[in-house]
C-alpha cells in the first residue's frame, strides 16, 4: 500500500456536505475532568476546516474501554469474567449482575464524551458542537437532521455499542447515513479495524484528516523515502514488544542503534553476563539472528559500550558505570553510561533521518535519565528529519523538553509502532487512493 497516495480533505468536495469525521478524542480524564486535551486540540484543524467550509460536521471517537451499555443484554470484560470465574460456582451468576448493574450506572458517567464537547465548544466558539446523548438512537437521528452548515455534532461514545470493536457492517452502515463523506483523522485508532474507523469506509467516499495525512506524509513517508544516512535508535523494555519493529526497520536503515532495557537480551547474545539487568532469554537466539542478519546487510548495528548499573529498580538505588561486558552480578542496567551516549551521539551528527522508538534507560527516575536525555540533545542538533513513535518515547520526550525540537512527534503509540512494523493500518488501508 501506498501510504503517500491517500486522499485527504482537499481532494474531495465537501462544502455543504454532510461529513462524518472520526477523531481521537480518547483523552486522559480525572474524576470527570479533562487533563490533557492535546488530542482534542490535534483534531481542531481538520473540523475548522470542515465548519469554514460550511460542511455539516458529525464527530464520533471512543473513549477508554467500557461496557457496550448502550447494546441489549451487554457482557463482562475479560478481566470481570476472568474475576467470576474464579468463583465458586454458587456465587457466580449474582456477581455477574452486580458488576453489570455497577457498569450500567457508572460506565455511561465514567465514559461519555460529554467534557470532549463542551471543551469543543470552549475552543470553537459556544453553540458550535452539539452533544448527542446516544451514537446512532433518536437523540442522534434528530441532531444531526437538525444540523446546519458550519455545525456540528459529537455522537456518544462509540464502544457503548457492542457492534463498535466488532466492526459490525449494520453499524457501519447506520453510521455512514448519517453522512455523505467519511473523514477518518483519528490515528491513535488507525490500527483496528472497528466499525467507525474502518468498516464506515465501505458506505461512503473516504479520506484523512490533516492529523492522519502529517502521520502519513512524515512518518509513512521517512519509512517509504528516508533521507540517508537513515539511523533508527531503539529501546524500551522489552526486545519482545519491538520484534516487529527491528525487523522492519534492518531492511530499511543505514544505523540501528540499540538501547534501553532491550540491550541487555542482545549483550547477552554477544555472551556478556547481564547481572540482574532486564533480559528476555528467550529471545537471545533470535537477537543473536537480528545481528547476522545486520551485518549479512552492511547495516551498521550499535550497542552500548557502557552501562549504568544499580544495586536495585529504584529512584535512589546505589550505582556506578561500567564497561558493558562487565555487568556484575546481583546489579541491574538502568541506562546507557556516558561513553555510549558520546557514542550514539556521534551516529546521529550526520544523520538524514532518525527515527527514535524506545528511552534509554528508566527515564522515569531522574538518576537515570540521563541517556535519555543526550540522546533526545544529539537527535535534536543532528539536523535531521526526527521522528518519535512509541507512547512512552513521546512521553519522555515532552515530559524532557524537547518535544519542539523533533520534526514529528506521532500522536499514536500503538499505531505508529503499527507503521513502524510495515504493518498496514486498517484506518488508513481503507481510505480512498488519488487518481
Ligand atoms: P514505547 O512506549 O515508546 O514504545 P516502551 O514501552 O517499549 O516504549 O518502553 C518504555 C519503558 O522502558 C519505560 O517505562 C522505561 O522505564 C523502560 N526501560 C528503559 N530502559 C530500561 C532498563 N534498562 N531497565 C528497565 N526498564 C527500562
Ligand atoms: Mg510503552
């Protein structure tokens, strides 16, 4: 699939149109109140665009993980039907009702996109965006019938409906007549295959949002054309989560930089000891094949030369720096030692593209953030095309302040690791191709 070839807003006609627009609004909430509504202000361009245009806007989004409420006869989660179970049987179907009556009333509380549009309307002028109570059912029907252009309206969550994450096509179908065009801009979801960010597409014309096409154009397209020499730095915890993403990323880069808690599965392919250090000793073989596999390619494959080692996983732990062949046992590697970081710094100067997936140590404790934090300095005085993917890697790098100094900073974890893989986003599959 071509990534660079989707259609976006600009290329269909929407003025006056009706327009179903899938956003991202899954933002983190606190007793009821927002707390970060960076997704909501990422998906502002792409209405503003619509509402100037005088479209009729309907908005849907998901918002955490709650019951279908709205669906007949709803069920447990997984988690709560693995909680029954472990019960004994005489108990079983009493506990079962409860946690279903708990969610009937809390859930559409918990869940509701009712603080998203009232934020809406704090950003876009009061009166702007209308709040339907349901996604599909009568309140809906009748707001968006009532819409006028240069309006709009946010349906309720769309997982109340069991139909959502099954990508059910009557939902799909429901959905789409409520619109004339279909706009998907919600690339945090970009990754599954629901009823409202793909399975609409099958009803209606279909293209992203400004927030789906900066994704596709910056990171689809550094994946697709890197500028070179193209270095990717990865790490995090676990080799495991990023197999996907190595394997890709070998065939495609000049440099791969290994980090973090991952590195210690790979200096443990090399035959080092690795003391208590994170590491995944079943996947030693196949970090073992990855390397090969990177020198039979001429891929210049970098792991640290010096570790930050500590007594214990803790803020204040007693620690010291040593060569990382020497890991003594009973310590444990919480980050890359200074002579890495001058190292993986010096692979970056002239990098083209850098695309960064994984921090280089526990970032979360200040002690041991400092690897981190050089290797965020050198990607942003490389001068290259920056790329963050990963949710913790973009946490770290705001949290960090050096969120303005990357080129692009992806707004969806798991599906830019998605991206990042080569996998192909049912979100994005779905959109209509340019001529
Ligand atoms: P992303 O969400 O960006 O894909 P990951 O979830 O893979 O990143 O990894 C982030 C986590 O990795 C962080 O919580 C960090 O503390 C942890 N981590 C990094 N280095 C180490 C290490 N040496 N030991 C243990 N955990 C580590
Ligand atoms: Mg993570």
């Amino acid at each position: 699939m071509n990534y660079l070839n989707k259609k976006s807003v600009e290329d269909i006609d929407i003025r006056g149109k009706r327009v179903l627009v899938r956003c991202d609004f899954n933002v983190p909430m606190k007793d009821g109140v927002i707390t970060s509504d960076k997704r909501i202000t990422s998906a502002l361009p792409t209405i503003k665009y619509l509402l100037d245009n005088d479209a009729k806007v309907v908005l849907c989004s998901h918002m955490g993980k709650p019951h279908a409420v709205l669906t007949e006869g709803f069920g447990l989660t997984k988690k709560e039907k693995a909680k029954v179970a472990a019960l004994p049987e005489e108990e079983q179907s009493a506990a079962k009702k409860k946690m279903l009556e708990k969610a009937k009333v809390e859930d559409p509380k918990k869940f509701t996109l009712k603080p998203v549009a009232d934020r809406l309307n704090e950003l876009l002028g009061e009166g702007t965006v209308a709040f339907a109570s349901d996604i599909i059912g009568a309140d809906a029907q009748a707001k968006v019938a009532a819409l006028e252009g240069g309006k709009a309206v946010l349906l309720e969550n769309v997982r109340f409906d069991a139909r959502e994450t099954k990508n059910n096509p009557e939902m799909a179908k429901e959905l789409a007549a409520f619109a004339d065009v279909y706009v998907n801009d919600a690339f945090g979801s970009a990754h599954r295959a629901h009823a409202s960010t793909a399975g609409v597409a099958d009803y209606l014309p279909a293209v992203c949002g400004y927030l789906i096409q900066k994704e596709l154009t910056v990171m689809g397209g550094a994946l697709a054309e890197p500028a070179r020499p193209f270095v990717a730095i990865l790490g995090g915890a676990k080799v495991s989560d990023k197999i996907g993403v190595i394997e890709n990323l070998i065939d495609k880069v000049d440099t791969l930089v290994i980090g973090g808690g991952m590195a210690y599965t790979f200096m443990k392919a090399k035959g080092y000891s690795v003391g208590n250090s994170l590491c995944e000793d079943d996947k030693v073989d196949l970090a073992k094949a990855m390397m090969e596999k990177a020198a039979a390619k001429g891929v210049n494959f970098v792991l640290p030369i010096d570790t930050v080692v500590a007594t214990e996983f803790a803020p204040d732990a007693e620690h010291k720096t040593v060569p990382s062949n020497e890991i003594p046992d009973g310590w444990e590697g919480m980050d890359i030692g200074e002579k890495t970081r001058a190292l993986f710094a010096d692979t970056l100067k002239n990098a083209g593209t850098v695309v960064w997936n994984g921090p280089m140590g526990v970032f979360e404790f200040e002690t041991f953030a400092k690897g981190t934090i050089a290797v965020a300095c050198a990607v942003a005085e490389s001068g290259s095309i920056s790329i963050i993917g990963g949710g913790d890697s973009a946490a770290a790098v705001e949290k960090l302040g050096f969120a303005d100094k990357m080129t692009h900073i992806s707004t969806g974890g798991g599906a830019s690791l998605e991206l990042l893989e080569g996998k192909i986003l049912p979100g994005i599959a779905c959109l209509n191709e340019k001529d």
